[in-house]
C-alpha cells in the first residue's frame, strides 16, 4: 500500500490510499470543509496525528500554505493505524491504514492524544540538572543559557562553571521563587537591564569570576529592582572603582558584599555611601593603594578584608564598630588608631601579618582584641635607643594632611609603651619578627594571654618565671632564636601551671635549671631540640642553678619529647623512669648508644619512636605492642629487623639505610599491617624485587615513594624499580637455561674436533690416509 497527496482544487488537497498492486484507492481522505458539514472544519485525522509525530516516529512532513491559508501537507514515510478492542487508536509505522468503508474519525477522541504530543515538542528535551528539593544544581554541564524546564517553585540555582555568555530579559522569569542565584565562571559578559525582573525575591547573587566589565552598566540597571538582596558576590570580574560604584548604587538593603580580585586602586567616601546594612565586605587581593573615607559611611559593618593589597599604613583608624579586620600582606608600615576616641573598639580579631611594620601597632586607647597576629613584619623595640640616641638622631615622627579636621600626629620613636590597650589578648603571633626583649612589664599587661608564637626572633634569654610571663599561658614557642640560657625559680615557675606546651628547639641552650621541667607541673609536650643540652643522669649536678643537662625522670604530665639533634651519645636504662611518654624523638644523634633496656620502662606507653640517623644497624622492637609510628631511616640496617613483624604499626620510614632486599614473608607482612611505608634510599636489588610486587599490589598500604625507589641492577648502575624489566637479570624459565647449555656443549664439542683434525693434516698427514685405506679398501674379486 502507498499514499500520495493530490489537490482537489483551489484550497483543497486529499490523501489518497492506494493498492501496491496498482488499483485506485477506494478512499479519499479530504482536508478542508466537506459539503454536508456547513460552518465545520473536518479536519484530516490522519494528518493530524503525523505532523506532531514527526519527530519522534521517523515520519517526516512538511507544511505549506495555501493562498487561501489551506495546509497542504506531504509525507514521505506512511504509517497505518487500527484500533485495539477497547477503539483506542494505534499506529503502526511502515504501512498505510486500512479505512476500510468512507468513514471521518471524530476529532475530539483523539484530542488528548494531540494535547501530550503537543506538550512533548513545546519542551526541550530534559536538562542534565539535579534537582533536590528547592534547589537545582546545573554546575559544569556547559550550559549557554539558563534552563527552561526546571520546577517553577526552586528557590535555589546554580549555575556555575558553564558557557552562559549573556542572562536574556526572560531567563529568570520562569521563577519567581528564585531565592539565590549562582552563576559563577560562567564566562558572563552582560545580564539585560530586566535579566532580574522576573525573579524580584532574590536574596543572594553571585556572579563570581566572569568578565562583568563588559557589561556592568547593563548588570547595574537590573539589579535595581532587587531590594531584598542581601549577598552579592562580583568577586573576579576585573571591575575598577568606577565600575563598582556604579553597580553598588541603591542596594541598600546589601549585607555581604564581596569585590576580591579586581582591579580597585582607590576608594573614597562615594562608592560605599549607598550600603547603609553592609556586615561584610571582601576586598582582598585588589591593588589598592588608598581607601580616604572610605567606609565612614558603613556604620554596620562588622568585618572588613583588606589582604594582599598594596596599602603603605593605615593611620586615623576610628571604625569602633568593626569586630575582625584582616589587612595581612600590604606593605603597611604604621597602624595608627585615632587617639582622640575614648569609646572602646569592638575589635576582636587584628591581623597585620606579612607587612612592613617596624613598631608594634598603635592600638585603641580602649579595646577588645583577642587575636592579634603580627608575624612576617620588621617589629622590634627600641627604648633601649633612648639613652644612646645621638643628638643629631631624629627622636619622633609627625603626620600631616591626614584630611578633615584631625590634628597632626607625633609620635615618638623610643616610648615602647605607647601600644594601647592590650589586656584582652589571648593570641599574640609574633613570628617571624625583629624581636630583641620585651619592655619591663609589656606581657604582664596581657593577663588573659595563652598563646604566645615568637618563632625566629632575635630573643638571647629567657625568664621561665610569673613574673615575666603570664600565667595563664598554656602555649609558649620562642622556637629558632637565640637563646643561650634559661633562667627559671622554683618558687615563681611552678606557679606557671597553665603551660602545657613550650618550644625551645632551633637555639643556642646551652645552660638551663636542669631540673627545670620539673617545676612546670602541667607540661605535657618539650621540645628541646638542636640544642647544646643533654641527659642528665641520677645524681649529676642536680643541685646547681644551671647544667648542660636536663632531667626527664618523674614527669607524670609529660607524653611528649623531642631531642632530636642534641649530640645525645647514650641513653642509660632508667633516664625515663616515671615519665608515661607517647612520643619520643631521639632523630639526628649520630653515634647514639641505645641499648635494649635503655627504652624498657616506655614500652607500655610509647606509640611514636624516632631513631633516624643514630647509627641503628638492629633493635629489638618486640616490647613495645603500643607502637604506632617509628621512624628508622637515615640508618646503617642492612635487614629488616624481624621484631617489627609482631607490631601493628600504621606509619614506618625505612629510607636511607642499606636494605638490599625484603624478604617476601617481611613484604606480606607490611602490606597487611601498615598504612604509610617510606622505603626509597635503600641499596635494593634490582634481581630481588618481589617484594616490590607486594607492597604495590596491596590495597591497604600507601607506599609514597613507591615510584621512586631505585635499585642497582647486574651492571651496578642505578635503576627505577618501576620501570625495570626482570628480564635483564638472565633468569629466565628452566627449559630456555637449558637449551643454553645445550648449545654451549655442542660448541666446544664442534670446536674440538676442527682442532684435532686440523692437527692430523698439519703435523701427522700420512696417518690419515692409511686409516682410510685400511678402512675402505677392499680386494675387489673377479
């Protein structure tokens, strides 16, 4: 059967049926109005099926217009259609229907089939979204516009890390419920000026990392109407200060605002005046030079960034509202509050660090700050400059034009009190400064300090007492210094009960109170490494003020110490008698003697060794079951010890030592037991790795070095394990050995008998023929 469309005159077309065989069909089916339906349209059934089926059945059909506006239709591919008992209708593609007598399907029982197919070609197809309740996340999916077929409820969008290069008037309209919307790495140009006016509940955008400075007089124009946003984020986008004001105009009801990383230079008094509810703002890693009046207008705001900019002070600093300011990482020489105010600063959290300051800062006459953090800087003190200055030194300094009606500012250069109030401190991070001492008194006027971080100063001594420190200090590191004595009192260091933690590694210590530690009754981790002091034994000057030698027996508090690098040469049995220590660090004595008992009272309690680089060549690990950490390399070992078979160790570092192999039942052995393994630095066999094939297969075990173990192969050249072949150690299969030899055998067998019978023609020539005559001549009878 086979159909074709033929036109019955103007306006009127029919598609007609007709036999494969050839005959005429013997019904037409007629589009346009038919004589006995006057005022109806009897529309083709049949066609109305195809056309919205077109797509999703295979049947392609065209529609043109008539000049009468009557639709011509044409199809290439047919279909047939029945009906099923219940008179529902059925297609089937590939043939044409058999309508049998002239007959109209009714239209209206088809409508609802029209009405589903319909809806199915006025959607795209489904989005790659996932929707979660309220919120759609669309991330990563390289959208370039945003999705039309989400739930209209939603109240949450993301939209980030796509290909949206412009927001149309109408892509947010679809809903109003929108609540936050995120369209962030986007490579975003412009939104339309009524991009947001469809979705006027939007309380968050972030529109992080585009290209915004194309377009943001347009972004400007559409934000207008979103009066209830609280949280913009235009972070990223390369917008200068003129830019940013002008996208900042009218949000007056925005709470966190964030600017970092752009291209603001400078700020002044307009470009805010507009955020009258502003909390937060964020305008870190910009180049901003000067920010004069800046935030005057922002009496709610409570957290300022200001890192990674190139601001050279900040001088006049009055926003006694402001709880944590972070200007780390300028080039910030003087911090400078306003002396005139007597209200007391909200801040809390002051952080200075990586900048250029060379006097402590100038705080608040009256203030709160907890956290203070100074480290990277040039800070030093200079009273002891007072009575050495000479007359011709310039004593003090004064700032003029710092705008409005603000006096000038002097300051005098040696006056190590003029710091503010400083009795609220907890953290003072000093690192990495120019510390010589402290003024008289400067610390004890922090009496709720606890952590104190003096990491690479130029400290020379030390006064462990109450007098010189707080006592509520539990965390104390003056780390890397130059320290040459500590100096502590019985009667004054023991009041310090609060210091669990003190740092002294990386000085010069070569005299301390040997029993010094045991006066600080709540210690619980020392770390005395690389420094000139030993272990003192039972009965060693003990009674004297100072030793090159400490006591670490009867510390009930301690469980952690570190005295690595301290030319300790023996270890006797009882030097830890008393102490429950978790963690030992002996590392980096060469030449320590360590004997099997020296360790014996730990081995209920230790659960971190470390013996790198003392010479171990073999220990006896067995008692100490509590181990999980142990650390041996940089050592002489040239087995590995059996004894760390019978522990449960989670962490072993067995580099740099002279290990040549590890035997197979030692590598199944680690591979089920251990989590981390260090093994690189060893002389391993390249002819012995199967236990390389262990430790890489296992699941459980992280070797992380593995890739770059080496080995020394037959030529004594170094290899990586990795990517060595087995096969350049000649051991083969057994057969292929043997056929070797074979092939050797028959060689020497073959270059024998050349010899011998080049040297019967050379020096015997009559004996060859002889024997050949004798053999092989015969009478020959006749």
């Amino acid at each position: 059967m086979s159909s074709a469309w033929f036109s019955d005159g103007p306006g009127r077309s029919a598609l007609v049926a007709k036999p494969s065989d050839g005959r005429q069909p013997n019904l037409p089916l007629r589009s346009g109005r038919e004589p006995n339906q006057r005022g109806k349209s009897a529309q083709d059934p049949a066609a109305e099926l195809y056309a919205p089926a077109a797509r999703d059945g295979g049947i392609k059909a065209s529609l043109s217009v008539s000049p009468q506006h009557e639709p011509k239709r044409s199809l290439q591919k047919t279909a047939a259609m029945s009906r099923t008992p219940s008179g529902m209708a059925q297609l089937e593609y590939g043939k044409m229907p058999d309508l049998g007598a002239p007959r109209t399907l009714p239209f209206f029982a088809l409508l609802p089939v029209l009405l589903a197919l319909s809806q199915g070609l006025s959607h795209p197809p489904n989005s790659p979204c996932r929707v979660t309740q309220n919120t759609a996340r669309c991330d990563g999916f390289r959208l370039t516009s945003v999705p039309s077929d989400l739930p209209h409820q939603i109240e949450e969008l993301f939209l980030n890390q796509n290909l949206v290069l412009k927001l149309q008037y109408d892509s947010l309209s679809r809903y109003p419920s929108l609540r936050l919307f995120s369209c962030a790495n986007s490579h975003l140009r412009a939104v339309e000026e009524d991009g947001f006016s469809g979705s006027l509940l939007i309380e968050s955008l972030s529109l992080a990392n585009n290209e915004l400075h194309h377009g943001y007089v347009q972004l400007a124009h559409s934000m207008r109407c979103l009066t209830r946003l609280r949280t913009l984020d235009l972070s990223g986008n390369g917008l200068r200060e003129d830019m940013a004001s002008d996208l900042l105009q009218n949000l007056s009801s925005l709470e966190f605002l964030n600017l970092s990383n752009n291209n603001l230079l400078r700020l002044d008094e307009a470009i805010f005046r507009d955020l009258h509810q502003l909390k937060e703002l964020n305008l870190e890693r910009n180049l901003l030079f000067e920010i004069d009046g800046a935030f005057d207008h922002l009496k709610r705001l409570q957290r300022l960034n200001l890192a990674y900019n190139s601001l050279p002070c900040l001088v006049k600093f009055e926003m006694t509202q402001l709880v944590v300011l972070n200007a780390s990482h300028n080039i910030i020489e003087w911090f400078i509050t306003n002396l005139d105010l007597t209200e007391t600063f909200q801040l809390e959290t002051l952080d200075l660090s990586d900048n250029q300051l060379l006097y402590f800062p100038f705080l608040p006459q009256k203030s709160r700050i907890k956290t203070l953090l100074l480290s990277n800087n040039q800070i030093s003190f200079y009273g002891h400059l007072a009575e050495h200055t000479s007359p011709n030194w310039t004593t003090s300094v004064e700032y003029y034009n710092l705008g409005g009606n603000l006096s000038n500012i002097t300051v005098d250069l040696w006056n190590d009190s003029f710091h503010g109030d400083i009795s609220s401190v907890e953290l003072l991070d000093l690192r990495v400064n120019q510390v010589r001492y402290f003024p008289q008194g400067f610390l004890q006027k922090m009496p709720h300090l606890n952590r104190l971080w003096l990491t690479r100063n130029c400290l020379e001594s030390l006064n462990l007492t109450a007098e010189d420190l707080p006592v509520t200090l539990y965390q104390l590191d003056v780390s890397n210094n130059r320290l040459t004595e500590v100096r502590a009192q019985l009667s004054s260091t023991s009041k310090l009960n609060n210091l669990t933690h003190l740092n002294l590694s990386l000085n010069d210590i070569q005299q301390l109170p040997p029993d010094m530690f045991t006066m600080l009754p709540s210690v619980s981790s020392v770390d005395l490494s690389y420094n000139r002091v030993g272990l003192c034994l039972p009965g060693d000057t003990t009674s004297l003020d100072s030793s090159a030698c400490a006591v670490w027996r009867n510390l009930s508090s301690l469980k952690q110490l570190h005295i690595a690098g301290c030319n300790i040469m023996n270890v006797p049995p009882i030097i830890f008698k008393g102490t429950p220590l978790t963690h030992l660090e002996l590392s980096n004595n060469p030449g320590l003697l360590i004997d099997q008992d020296s360790l014996l009272g730990l081995s209920g309690t230790l659960q971190h060794l470390g013996l790198s680089n003392t010479g171990l060549q073999n220990f006896d690990f067995s008692p100490y079951k509590n181990l999980k950490s142990l650390n041996i390399s940089k050592n002489s070992m040239l087995e590995l010890p059996r004894s760390l078979m019978t522990l449960n160790l989670k962490l072993l570092d067995l580099r740099d030592n002279m290990l040549s192999t590890i035997q197979s039942e030692q590598a199944f052995v680690l591979a089920d037991r251990v989590q981390i393994l260090y093994v690189n630095g060893n002389a391993f066999n390249c002819c012995q790795l199967q236990w390389y094939r262990t430790l890489e297969a296992s699941r459980t075990l992280s070797v992380v070095d593995l890739s770059e173990v080496t080995c020394t192969d037959l030529h004594y050249q170094r290899q990586r394990a990795v990517l060595f072949n087995s096969f350049l150690c000649g051991r083969r299969n057994t057969e292929e050995s043997f056929f070797w030899y074979i092939l050797l055998f028959l060689s020497v067998s073959v270059s024998l008998v050349g010899i011998g019978v080049i040297y019967f023609l050379t020096f015997r020539p009559k004996v060859l023929p002889r024997a050949i005559k004798k053999r092989c001549w015969r009478p020959t009878p006749y």
